[in-house]
C-alpha cells in the first residue's frame, strides 16, 4: 500500500511537469514530452518496486517537483514582465506623445507589479507549506515505531496528530 500511496505523488507531480513544459509547444514536442514522461514514470515505478527505498522515491519526489516549481516561477515571471519592458514611449506620426498611452502604460505596469508581489507571495507560501509538509513526511518515516506507540496510547481523535504521512 505504500508503493501504491507514494507512487500516486509521482504520477501526480508527472501530470503537472507535462502541464507545465507542454504549453505553447507544437503537437510533436508535446507528443515526445509526454512520452518522455511515460517512460520516465515507468522507470521511477519499476526501481522503486526493485529497491524498496523509500529515499529514492523522496529524492525522485523532491527532484520533479522542484524542476515544477521553478519552471513554473519562470513561466510566471516571462508571462508578466514584458509589458513591464515594452517602450511606449516613442513619438507618433506628428511628432507628439500620446500622454493616452502612457498613462495606460504606467497603469499596465502598476497592475503587473502589484500581481508580481502577490504571486510571490503566494509562492513563498506554498513552498513553505510543501517543505513543512516534507519535513513532517521524513519526521514520520524517521519516528515511525515510536510514533505509532504514541498514537495507539492517545487513541482516536488525538491519534490523527501524530499521523505524519497524513499531514503531507
């Protein structure tokens, strides 16, 4: 059940990545991104099931969702700074600035940087929640016989405190 529970991560994590890398690509990038995922899912699934080391599907977890995060974190930063360094500035055809522009311009600009401040935000709070959450994963592994006797002596409902696995 194990294999089963942690495996479901990495096809999960998997989708995202082909989400995230497939946008905006032609149909044969991402027939052979896909199909790259595929195999690498299979390869991820079948040494797991070989080594019985739950390390190595941590570090394969930690590895595909880092690639995620920080595509995605480019992906964000691309999408919002460009009208932050387009010109507007330059003369019409009779030779005067349209103020019309500018101020529409100096508006765009505001707007992006106030949803560059937001998204960060919510980054910052999403990756402190995915590390605290790992963090609480790698305690469980760690502790587990110990935690498992503190469960069974509170018994239920205090018992789900201590549930690591289910915190993550």
């Amino acid at each position: 059940m194990q294999l089963v529970d942690e495996l479901s991560m990495i096809y999960t994590t998997c989708i995202m990545f082909y989400a995230i890398f497939s946008h905006g690509r032609s149909i044969r990038s991402a027939i052979l991104l896909f199909l790259f995922i595929v195999v690498l899912a299979i390869f991820i699934t079948g040494y797991y099931h070989y080594l019985q080391d739950p390390l190595f599907h941590q570090n394969m977890f930690a590895l595909l969702t880092s690639i995620v995060v920080l595509r995605s974190m480019y992906a964000m930063g691309e999408k919002l700074r460009p009208s932050k360094e387009r010109v507007l500035h330059q003369p019409h055809a009779n030779g005067y600035v349209n103020t019309g522009d500018e101020l529409e311009q100096a508006r765009m600009d505001s707007r992006d940087v106030e949803i560059l401040r937001t998204m960060w935000k919510m980054i910052a709070c999403g990756l402190s929640a995915v590390a605290g959450g790992f963090l609480i994963w790698n305690l469980d592994d760690i502790f587990c016989p110990t935690l498992r006797r503190w469960r069974r002596e509170v018994g239920l409902p205090w018992g789900i405190v201590l549930e690591g696995h289910g915190w993550w």
